[in-house]
C-alpha cells in the first residue's frame, strides 16, 4: 500500500523528469492530444512562427506528404498503445527554421533534414490513453556518415569488377549516382584502345569522350553529350589545370560566371552543363601517373551545396575508380595484343584450290579474359591433296596464343613429311611431352591441347582422318544430309603411350566437311551432346552445295553460339571437289632400262592429248631422270602417274625403295649426281612421300590454265 508520502514523492519525481526533459535541448519533446495537436514542446525556437505561436498540427510546418507518413503513425500510436522505437524520417520544413540555434541565411531554402523519432502513450489514471508524446533527434550528420560509409563499400564493390572500360566508368557513375542527381564520367580516347594517353600538360591535343553518364531522377538529358560523343574544346580556366592536378573542385554554380565563361559559345554550355544546376565537384581519374580522364558529379534537385566531407568521399571513390579504369584499359591493350597476335598466326580463311574451297572463322570467348588457343588451319600437300587442321589448347591469354603458335608450326613442319594423320599426331604428341619437360612448365598450355588432322585426296575423292581427343568432323552430302564422321579418338596430345587411329571415308563432290572446336558445341547450356545435335540440324539447311561457302560458315556460327560465346570458337569448313576422270593417267614399268624410253614416250603422248605439249619437254626430262634413278637404286615394279588439274601438272614416280633422295651439288669432274638438281629448276615444287611400302618422288609444274578439277 502507498503512502501519501511516496505518492507526493513520486509527483514530485515525475515532475522533476518533465522538467529535465523539457528544459534540455539535444532530444526534442513533444506532446500532442489524442487529435494529434500540438500541445507541448521544448523545441518552440524550431517550431514557432514568425509572431512566436506554436503551430496546430506538424502539416502547420512540415511537407504534406512526410506530415501525412508521421501522424499515420503516432495514431497507431494512439489507437494501439504501442510504441514507436527509432523510426527514421526524410523531412523537409515549410519554411527557415531555427534548428537547436543554428540559424539558416535568410532566404535560403530549408535543408531536409533526417529524424530519428519515438513515439510513447500517454495514459491517464484510469490506463485511457490521452495523447502521444514524441522524442526526436536529428541524426541528419549521422546519416551522411553511414551513407559516405555506404557508397564506399559499393565503390570498393562495384568498380573494377569488370576489365571492361565502359562498363567501369558505368559502374563508377552508377555509385555516384548516390550523391548527386547528373553525373559525367569522360576519358581520354586512348583509354578505349588500351593505349597510354598524352597527358594535358604535354599536349594541346587531349581528346576526351563522355563515357558514361546517368541522371539519377530519369533518362539522361538529350542536350547533354551522350556517352560515345566526343567532347567539344571548352574554355580554358584555371580550375581546369588544378583537377588535372589531382585537385577536386567544389564549384557552387554562379549564373553569371558561367555566363561569361561562355559567352562566346551559348550552345556549348547548354550541352556541357545540366539545366538546373546547383552544384558541381569534379576531379580527375589519375593512376599510376597518368591523367584518364574526368569526373563530373552535379546536384540540380538537391539545394544543399557540396562540402569539404563531400569532396573527401569522391576523391576516395575517384582514387579508387581510376585504378580500375586503368586495369580495364591496360587489359584492353593485353586482349588486343593477344587478338592480333593470334589472328596473325592463323591462315587465311579462305582457300580456294583443285581440292577442296574453305571458308573459316574464329571468335573470341566473351566470358573469359584473353584469347584462347583455338586454331585451324589449311595445308596444301603434294599431287593435289590438302591437309584440313582444327585444335584447341588449353587456356586463354597471351600464353595459350604462344602455345598455338608453336603447335601450328609444328604441324605445318610434319605435314611437309607427307605422313599419314595417325602417324603425325604421334610425332606431334612426343614433341608435345618433349616441350613440357624441357620447358620446365613453360608450355604446360599445350599439355591436353586436342588436334583433328584430315587429308582430302581430290584424285581419289577419299579423306583420311585421325584426332588426338576432339570432336569428330560433321560430313555434309551434296544433298543436304549430315552425319558426324565414325572416328574413334585418342587421348589429348602430351599423354603419351596410346596410338590414333586413321578413319577413311568417300566423299563426293559438292560435300562439305565441318571442322570445330568444341566451343561451338558446348552453348551455354555446356551439354556437348545437345551441341553436337543442335550443329547437325543446322548444317544440313546451311551448308548445302548452292549455298557460298562463306555465307554457311557465318549462318552456322550464328544458328549454333550466341552472340556472346562462353568459350572461343574456331569454325572450318571444306566443300570437296574432285579431279576430272580423264586428268589422271597412270602407268608401271618392269625393271629394264628401255622402261626409261616407254615412260618418256607415254608422258609426252599423254601431254598432247591434254593440249599440253608446250610442257613435254621439261617433263620428258624429269621423267627421264626419276625413272633412271628407280631403276639405278630402288628396282621395280615402276609407278609413273600424270595429273593435271586446277594450273598445276603433277608428275608422281613410285618405287619400293625407302631410300630418302638427296639434292647435293655435283663437282665439275662428277657424272651423276645432277639429276635432282635439273628436277628441282625444271619445277615449281618437288618432294618425297612414303606410302605402307616404297616411296613417291613427285613434281609440280605450273600449266597455266585451271582446267581439271569438278
């Protein structure tokens, strides 16, 4: 039971509370009635009127939108009993207020402000609710700090995720968007290509484009410069020369300044500066001592001026930024090197040759940084034949191009050998192994490389084919049915110890035969089957016979990967053509010397039956001088063979010698030895192949005319 004592003790205690309350300044106090009118306040400096009355209700000095938010809520407030704890408001007084002292300039429009408010019942004797009574603070000054706080952990975020340029300084003004309503990111042209920019300071001629840009109340104005417009020349200023110092410029814009500044160019303002504007900060983009570019942030909605803790926050986000613009352009450089170096190594995609006609494209990964080692490649070999490449090393970057590089060499190199494809791609799988242990690691990119090798003999119309681990080859009939080629394939190159097997299939005139890397297969989805079925479907429609080879290549491309590829894409595709029957001509000669004098004659007989007797007599002599050797040191039986096709005459003897021939050069008192020396300068190319048994001495003559082929 209480005493009269306690209770008067605790009237008095209440008593005391309301007047510290009351009577202190940093948490405002006030009252209203269960109406929500004010009653009561400690903070009548900041809410009284001009005549010094208090107002009625909080709609008497706050914006009719934030007054509406906050009386919702102190009716709850009323209507439930519950209280309010730290809810947090945007408001913007009616008029200059007075704020715990601090007075506003006269004429100035009033400052939003952030409140922290909470909201209690108050009760009578009997626990009826009589009114609210709200305690505030203005925690404007700490919001600023949590916000700053904020935008630098999305700078630290955002900037530079990409090794994009463009999309680095959209980022960067998508972050400052946060603080001010125009923003304008230019850079260098240079940047955009990688390069190192001339610096201002050393040049007149600093040409500049708008990168980015963003308004943050709607799309960006049209008067403005939009991104990927060039920027005018602007009057030049001494402000100008302190931003390219390093310096951030607070500038509070002056309508008459600017006037002046550009008097003489009007229009030239009306597309540089924002309608409305305010305020401006701007600073330069500096890395690793180098100028990038320009930052330009504006305020046209926001009254409130920028300030020294301002100007701090973006030059921590613009220090931060301009090394992610600088990373972005040093690996433009680094991708465009590595683009160029290996497009350079790669062949000409189109071929057009008595064998075979190709078309080829290659296409850069877009989700992975550098280049790939993809690679393709056409290889004429001898009596008309031509060797069809496509692989693929591991990897991307500067690196994996190197590693392509070597490989393509050492292909173009074996091919020259004339050996079958199963037998090359041994050689190539030891040299591989060879490199990554004499490399020291140096080429571990072509460890697990994969290569598809593919010889088209046009004469014969068959094409023989072997793969160290990649996809086999898509076959397309003239009639526009397709079929992936029945090749079983071996291991990547580098693991060793395992043979390739060479498949043969017949391919008729009019076929065309796809060479890929499984980055066009793979689409997004990486299923390789669906890939695979996806490129048989579209190649039937795409790459019929009518159709040029080149317009198929890019339909099939486009049909089969998406404008941006996960993986690099290498494309080859070969339309096969076959030499006319009556361009071939094949003889074999017993082991007697008159075989010398029956080759000759049936050579140059053949020769006027092709209208070719302006060749017989270089031919007649390099016929006299394989079939000498054949019989001198190889035996018989003797194979000659004649084909003439697409400007080139081949001549081909055959023995069952394994003996290597040597073109040396004969001394002055020697007989022989003369005889490979007159071959070579009687033709345009010579060489030896070696078949199951015995060895091919061939020749090419240049005819002059591109009759022979189908």
């Amino acid at each position: 039971m209480t005493t009269d004592g306690e209770a008067a003790l605790d009237v008095a205690l209440d008593a005391a509370f309301a007047r510290a309350m009351f009577g202190q300044g940093s948490i405002g106090i006030v009252v209203h009635d269960r109406e929500l009118r004010l009653l009561r306040t400690n903070a009548a400096r900041c809410l009284a009127g001009p005549d010094g009355a208090l107002p009625e209700r909080l709609a008497d000095i706050l914006e009719p939108e934030q007054a509406e938010e906050i009386e919702s809520r102190l009716r709850t407030v009323v209507s439930d009993g519950v209280p309010v704890h730290r809810a947090e408001y945007r408001v913007r007084p009616l008029r200059s207020a007075q704020s715990h002292g601090t007075e506003q300039s006269p004429g100035a429009e009033p400052a939003q402000l952030w409140l922290s408010l909470s909201a209690f019942p108050l009760t009578d004797d009997d626990g009826g609710i009589t009114g609210v009574a709200v305690a505030f603070t203005d925690i404007t000054a700490e919001r600023q700090a949590r916000r700053r706080l904020e935008l630098l952990d999305e700078a630290a975020t955002r900037i530079g995720a990409s090794l994009d340029v463009g999309r680095t300084a959209q980022d960067l003004a998508e972050v400052l968007g946060g603080f001010a309503d125009v923003v304008m990111v230019d850079l260098a042209d240079a940047v955009f290509t990688g390069a190192d920019p001339p610096q201002p300071e050393m040049t007149n001629e600093w040409h500049v484009r708008r990168a980015a840009g963003l308004c943050r109340t709607g799309p960006f104005p049209a008067a403005l410069i939009r991104p990927g417009e060039p920027m005018p020349p602007v009057p030049t200023a001494p402000e100008l020369d302190r931003i390219r110092r390093g310096d951030v410029l607070v500038y509070q814009v002056d309508e008459a300044e600017l006037a002046e500044i550009f008097s003489a160019d009007p229009e030239l303002r009306r597309r540089i500066v924002p309608e409305g504007a305010r305020s401006l900060m701007a600073a330069s983009l500096y890395a690793r001592g180098l100028v990038l570019g320009t930052v330009q942030v504006w305020r046209t909605e926001d009254a409130v001026p920028y300030d020294d803790q301002d100007a701090a926050l973006l030059s921590q986000i613009v220090s931060r930024a301009a090394l992610g613009v600088d990373n972005a352009r040093r690996y433009t450089r680094e991708h465009s090197t590595a683009v160029t170096l290996q497009r350079g190594l790669l062949p000409t995609a189109a071929v057009a040759a008595i064998g075979v006609e190709t078309a080829a494209s290659y296409v850069p990964s877009a989700a992975r940084p550098g280049v790939g080692g993809d690679w393709f490649d056409v290889i004429p070999l001898s009596s008309l034949r031509v060797a069809l490449i496509v692989g693929d090393v591991v990897g991307h970057g500067l690196g994996a191009s190197v590693a392509m590089g070597r490989l393509r060499t050492a292909v173009q190199t074996l091919a020259d050998l004339d050996l079958d494809p199963g037998e090359l791609l041994v050689h190539l799988d030891d040299l591989v192994q060879r490199l990554a242990v004499e490399s020291d690691g140096e080429y571990q990119d072509l460890s697990g490389a994969t290569c598809l090798y593919a010889i088209y003999d046009p004469v014969t119309g068959h094409c023989a084919m072997a793969s160290a681990g990649h996809p086999p080859p898509l076959l397309v009939a003239p009639d526009g049915s397709t079929a992936f080629a029945e090749l079983d394939p071996g291991p990547p190159l580098g693991v060793g110890a395992f043979p390739f097997e060479v498949a043969e299939v017949r391919l008729e005139p009019g076929s065309t035969l796809a060479l890929y890397t499984d980055g066009l297969v793979q689409g997004a989805d990486h299923d390789l089957d669906a890939g695979m079925a996806r490129l048989l479907r579209q190649a039937g429609r795409l790459c019929l016979a009518e159709r040029p080879l080149a317009d198929a290549a890019r339909g099939l491309l486009s049909a089969v990967t998406t404008d941006q590829p996960s993986d690099d894409v290498a494309l080859l595709l070969a339309r096969t053509r076959r030499v006319a029957p009556g361009s071939t001509a094949h003889w074999e000669f017993p082991t007697h010397a008159e075989s010398v004098s029956l080759a000759r004659r049936a050579a140059v007989g053949q020769l006027d039956r092709w209208g070719l007797s302006d060749l017989a007599f270089s031919t007649e002599l390099v016929v006299s001088e394989l079939v000498t050797n054949a019989l001198r040191y190889a035996g018989g039986p003797i194979g000659l063979r004649l084909v003439h096709g697409d400007g080139v005459l081949v001549c081909e003897v055959s023995d069952p010698s394994n003996t290597q021939p040597r073109l040396r050069r004969a001394r002055d008192t020697d007989e022989g030895g003369r005889g490979l020396f007159l071959v070579a300068q009687l033709t345009s190319r010579w060489g030896s192949r070696y078949g199951q048994s015995g060895k091919t001495i061939w020749t090419e003559q240049d005819t002059g005319s591109g009759e022979g082929g189908q």
